[in-house]
C-alpha cells in the first residue's frame, strides 16, 4: 500500500477533528465511541488511531484548539491597552468580552459537547479547563492590582473579583449556546455593565466625585 502524503494525512486529520465536534456535541462525550467518529468522517479505524490515541485526546486537541484562538485574541487586545487609561481599558473590557462570547458561538458544538458531558466525564479535560481559568482570573487580577496601585480602584481581594466575572461569562455563555440567547454583543454588553458596576463600587470615595465624567464619556453602545 502506497505511504500517504503529508497533505493527505493533515485531510484525515482535519476530517476526524470535525467529525468529533459533530458527535461530541450530538451525542456527548461519554456515548462517542472511536468507530462512529471514523466512520463519520470517512476513515478507517486505523486512520484515527494513526492520529490520536484515543477519543480523549481527540476531545482536548478540540478544546486547545479553540482556547489558544481565544486566548490569541484577548492578548492582541490586551497589548493594544494602557492600563492606567481607565476609558481605555473599559472599551477594551467590552471588545475582550465580545471576542468570548463569539468564540463560544463560533465553536457551539464544542462548546455544547463541553457543558452537557460534564468535566468529569472527560479525562484530563477538568484540570485543563480550570488551568485555563486560573490563568485568565490571573491576568485580570493583575489589571485590578495595577488599578488600584494608580489610587484608581480599592478591591479586597483581586481574585475574588476575578473569579466573579468568569463565573459570569460562563453562566452566561451556557445559556447562549444552549437557548440561542442573549446574542454574543448583548451578553458581552451585559457583563461590561457589572463589571463597570462593580468597579465604580470599588472607587475610593475621595476619587469618585474626579472620576464621575470618566463614566459619562464612556459610549452609549457600551452601557
């Protein structure tokens, strides 16, 4: 039997990985087995087993997939910002937000497949998923830090704040794809909102009367 080219390897590949997105999403991780993803793709056995090891890894690959997309965007945005610009980094809160929400819609099927097998049903998927997390409230821990260290901002705990906003996009997000609503612009318009809210409770009081027009200028497709 002739060797398979690079470019016909990559095809089986690219096939697999969206045969698994379909049936995970259709059936659940746990009631997916290896043969039917083969076969819906319109490979042999071996084919799959020539890629990956098993449906786990076939499942993670996805999930990498779509968190490094994520995470590509958010850094763009990120480096785009100065941080002691408080507009600037609310207007770049929103466009992070936005670029969340429209990943999960862009990936419904994974993201669905996700919420309905559960992280237990899925080896290695639990600590990924929260290692992923822990490096986001990470990220926005540190612009509370840097906030505060401006006089801007006085948070209790950094973490805690954070760890409310990603409870919020993942509530959120599940109905999204779940229930087809609210939209992508509208549910990231909607955390913007708490998050403001909650940011203007966290102005010390001596800076918030300075920094009341900051909120008034902030645009009306924001809040």
């Amino acid at each position: 039997m002739a060797r398979r080219t690079q470019a016909q390897l990559a095809e089986t590949r690219q096939a697999l990985i969206a045969s698994g997105k379909q049936l995970f999403s259709d059936k659940g991780f746990a009631r997916t087995q290896v043969a039917e993803i083969a076969q819906n793709a319109g490979v042999g056995m071996s084919a799959f087993y020539g890629q990956f090891e098993d449906k786990s890894q076939l499942f993670l690959h996805i999930i990498n997939e779509v968190f490094t997309e994520l995470h590509s965007g958010v850094m763009q945005v990120r480096r785009g910002v100065n941080l002691q610009m408080p507009l600037e980094s609310i207007m770049a809160t929103q466009q992070i937000y936005v670029l969340i929400f429209e990943t999960l819609m862009k990936h419904k099927e994974i993201t669905l497949s996700v919420f309905r097998s559960g992280f237990s049903a899925i080896p290695g998927f639990e600590a990924l998923y929260w290692q992923i997390c822990d490096a986001v409230a990470a990220a926005l821990s540190q612009d509370y830090q840097h906030a505060e260290s401006a006089g801007l901002l006085k948070i209790g705990s950094h973490r805690d704040m954070s760890d409310a906003m990603i409870g919020m996009v993942q509530h959120l997000g599940y109905r999204m794809v779940l229930q087809g609503t609210p939209a992508p612009i509208e549910a990231a318009k909607m955390c913007t909102q708490y998050t403001i809210g909650s940011l203007i409770m966290s102005i010390p009081k001596d800076k918030l009367q300075h920094l009341m027009p900051l909120w008034a200028a902030i645009p009306a497709d924001v809040i």
